[in-house]
C-alpha cells in the first residue's frame, strides 16, 4: 500500500456535532489515527440526529468513518487519567466542547505543553477563547446570523439559511489545514503549537466579498434567491416541461450568442435595455420575462443543448438523488464504500485526487467500539477494564 501523507500520525478528538468531527475525519483520510473519545452509552449526541442512514444519522455517517470510537466519562478521574495517557503518545488534540471544558480539565494548551512540548492542541469554538462573545452558545444556524450571511441569502422578503452546516464546515477546513500547517511547522521547529479556530472568524473570511462589496457604508449586496445579485442573466429558469436550467453570463461577447443561438432573437442583443451587463441588472424583470417566453417553447435538455451550443456556462438545478447518480462522479469513480455498524453504505472519495496515495476510507464505528482495545494497548487487562466499566468512567 501506498504510504500516506499523515501515516504515523496520532489524533485524539474531545468531538462532537459538525465543526470538529469533520476536521478530524479529513486528518482520517489522509491517514491519521483518529480516536474519537464520546460519552459511555449514547456516543456523540450527532448520531441521534437522525435515521436515514440504514437507522443511523446522516451527519454523523458523512463525518466519523476511518475513527476509532472510545468511551470515556470525562467527569470521572479515572477516565482522565486513561485520556492523559493516550495523549502521552498523540501528536495533535483536537477538541470543541463548550467553552472553557477543556480548560477545566486540564487540557488546555498552556497545561499540556509543559508535559508535551510537541504535541498540537486545536480548540474549535464558536467565536474563539477571549473576547466578549466567547461564552456565548454557538450553533450553525446562529453563526450564519451573526456572520451577516442571513442578510445575503434568500429573497428579497425573507433571509435564507445555507441548506447545509455551512459555519461548522467552514470551521472544519480551517481546523483541518491549520492542524496541517502545524504539523509541517513541528517538522522544522519540533515545537507544538496551540490553534483558536473559531466559526465565526471561519464564515466571515468566507464573506469576504459582501464586505468589500459594502465597503465604508455602500449598500450591501441584496437578497436575490438563487439568482446573481449583479450580473444578469446569471441564475435560475423554468423550462417548459417544469425542469430548471442555472446559467451565466460574464461579458457582452457571450451576450450576443445568448441571444442569437440560445434565444434565436439576434436583434435584442442590441436592445437598449440590455446592451450591458449593467442595463440588464436594472431591466432584469423584463429581461427574465422575455428568456422564459422563450424557454417555455422548450424542455429542459432543448435549452441545455442551445446553451452549449452557444457555449454558455449553464447546469441542472439537480436534487439529492440527481446527485447520487451524477454522470460524472460516477465517470471518475468517486464512490467507494465504507461498513459502518448497520452494513456497508456509500462514501464519496475527498476532493482531490492524488497519483501518490489512496485516501483511507474505513468504517463509521459503533459506540465504543474500539474502548477495550485501546485500553489493552496502554496496558490495561481484564480486571481493569472491568473495573473501569463498573465505576463508569468507560
């Protein structure tokens, strides 16, 4: 097998939900030992959020395979003191509990650096460990708020939220790649390092350009549904037969064939209304009404076929099982599959494909189901463990 990039390399993740989870699984991928520590009994409170997986969550499926599960309660001492020796032999520590748990345990990265001067310790949180919002609770959705994402998603009259966990997922990439910069760093200076990621900094870098575009008290971009709040026509439209087509415009060139070959209408390239992206964006409300009078002639393969044929960048607007059975995911074989404790089940491969290595795709575990292995790995026998269990601490 193929050596991969973090072979060797051991994590342990204080994890649960969304932000930490999927950090610690693309460290999995790329080879990293990851022991998930959860609660004794009920796990990860992710794994209950729903059953659609073969009775398992959906969330917790997509971010826990390649992980080693291991119970611990936390609040007990032995239980700490199991934990301060795996961590004797780890080389990162990530963790997102509620702010200031860590700390109170012990686990801080002031406390533990004195012990392990190599080791890596990342806090995931909502808004970071100072601050005045730094003990405040912090959920996706609230995030998306506090980001200003709401102000610019959604339709004039309602803000939307992103469909998907997007402030944990952005939290999660940050983590992942500063977790990565720091084990190169430790490479060249052997020292650890201590990482604050927090999500709202995470989403606010990824509002980077709504700020700009309301720099020094501009108005903001507006709310405008699935369609381009600037360029037009660059969005969602409805097909005769009810399918919809997303497509794009970027300059004047692509203007004309739009109209010559998608719309079959040569001379409103040089309607006055529309002679440029600008004067579109002011008439879009008459623009749209002539581009779906037009479409409505037509089935949605008729207007994607026109749009090619002008080389228009155009797209389905496809739902979830149009996206299980992509034409081009399955052409380039990004699926694989993973078991997990109610059978085998299907995973897509990471983003990025590399000639060097096969990314690590092993199974969803099961609550504890690693516990007494691990606990034999550090010396533990059977008297132990069962000691362990009967006071709870595992």
């Amino acid at each position: 097998m193929k050596p991969r990039p973090l072979d060797g390399i051991t994590v342990i993740s204080l994890e649960h939900a969304i932000a930490a989870p999927f950090c610690t699984r693309q460290l999995a991928d790329l080879g990293a030992r990851v022991i998930k520590v959860e609660r004794p009994g009920v796990g990860d409170f992710a794994r209950a959020y729903d059953p659609r997986v073969k009775g398992q969550a959906s969330h917790f499926v997509w971010t826990n395979r390649s992980k080693e599960s291991l119970t611990l309660d936390l609040k007990h001492p032995a239980a700490l003191a199991v934990l301060s020796r795996l961590i004797e032999k780890a080389d990162v520590l990530v963790q997102n509990l509620a702010p200031g748990a860590a700390a109170r345990m012990g686990l801080s990265f002031d406390a533990l650096s004195i012990i392990h001067p190599r080791l890596i310790v990342c806090d995931i949180s909502g808004y970071g460990e100072d601050g005045p919002y730094r003990d405040k609770k912090a959920y996706d959705l609230l995030i998306q708020s506090e980001a200003g994402f709401l102000s610019i998603t959604g339709t004039p009259d309602a803000p939307s939220k992103a469909g998907n966990s997007v402030a944990d997922i952005a939290a999660a990439m940050y983590a992942h790649s500063s977790v990565l910069s720091a084990l190169l760093l430790r490479g060249r200076t052997g020292s650890g390092s201590h990482i604050d990621v927090s999500m709202l900094e995470s989403l606010a870098e990824w509002m980077g350009y709504p700020m700009y575009y309301a720099f020094d008290g501009a108005p903001p971009p507006p709310r405008s549904a699935a369609a381009h709040a600037s360029i037009y026509p660059y969005g969602p439209f409805h097909a005769g037969d009810g399918g919809t087509v997303m497509l794009g415009l970027q300059n004047e060139r692509e203007w004309k064939q739009f109209c010559e070959v998608a719309l079959q209408n040569a001379a409103l390239a040089s309607d006055p209304r529309f002679v440029s992206n600008a004067r579109r964006n002011q008439n879009r409300d008459a623009l749209n009404a002539i581009i779906l009078d037009a479409f409505a002639k037509l089935s949605t393969a008729q207007v994607l076929a026109r749009l090619e044929q002008a080389q228009i960048a155009n797209a389905r607007m496809n739902d979830m099982a149009d996206l299980w059975a992509h034409p081009q995911l399955q052409a380039r074989q990004r699926w694989q599959t993973v078991g997990s404790p109610a059978g085998d089940i299907p995973a897509l491969l990471p983003p990025g494909r590399s000639n060097a290595f096969d990314y690590r795709m092993d199974p969803v575990p099961a609550v504890g189901q690693h516990t007494e292995a691990i606990l034999r790995e550090l010396g533990q026998d059977d008297a132990a463990i069962a000691a362990l269990r009967a006071v709870g601490a595992i």
